[in-house]
C-alpha cells in the first residue's frame, strides 16, 4: 500500500470516521508533489461500485485538470460525478 493509500485509509477509517458503522463513505487523497490521487471507499459505497466508478472519472474524465495544475477544479468535478 502506498503512503497516499493508506493516508486515505486512515482518514476515512480512522481519524474522521464519517461512515460509522454504516460504511457508504469515501475520502479522496490528493498527493500533487507525488502526482497521485485515492479514494479510500466504505464496504457499502464500493459495493455499489463508488471505488472503480471515483477511480475511472479521475483518469478519463477529469485527468487534464489534474495534469494542468487545477486540482481543485478536478477534485470538484470528480466528486459531483460520484455523488
């Protein structure tokens, strides 16, 4: 597991917790200087495919913001697709 994994896994198991005990939560990690981007996902949320849904809209659909330095902009738009 890389330190952007496991820091994601961390916030959303650990230190915000925001799922409880009923899991449809995720957290997503953006490491810019590593050029990486995680989402860490609740039993619930990657059952419903949140994870691979999240993961692909980084890539396909949203990567030119990553890779042009507008990560907010990115992070924006992956979220309102994943909601």
């Amino acid at each position: 597991m890389t330190a952007t994994q496991d820091f994601a896994r961390f916030l959303r198991e650990e230190y915000w917790n925001y799922g409880g005990d009923c899991e449809n939560d995720f957290v997503v990690t953006l490491a810019v200087k590593e050029t990486k981007v995680w989402t860490s996902v609740g039993a619930k949320a990657q059952a419903a495919g949140m994870q691979l849904h999240c993961v692909n809209e980084v890539f396909t659909e949203h990567g030119e913001y990553f890779y042009d330095g507008h990560y907010g902009d990115g992070l924006r738009l992956m979220m309102d697709d994943c909601r």
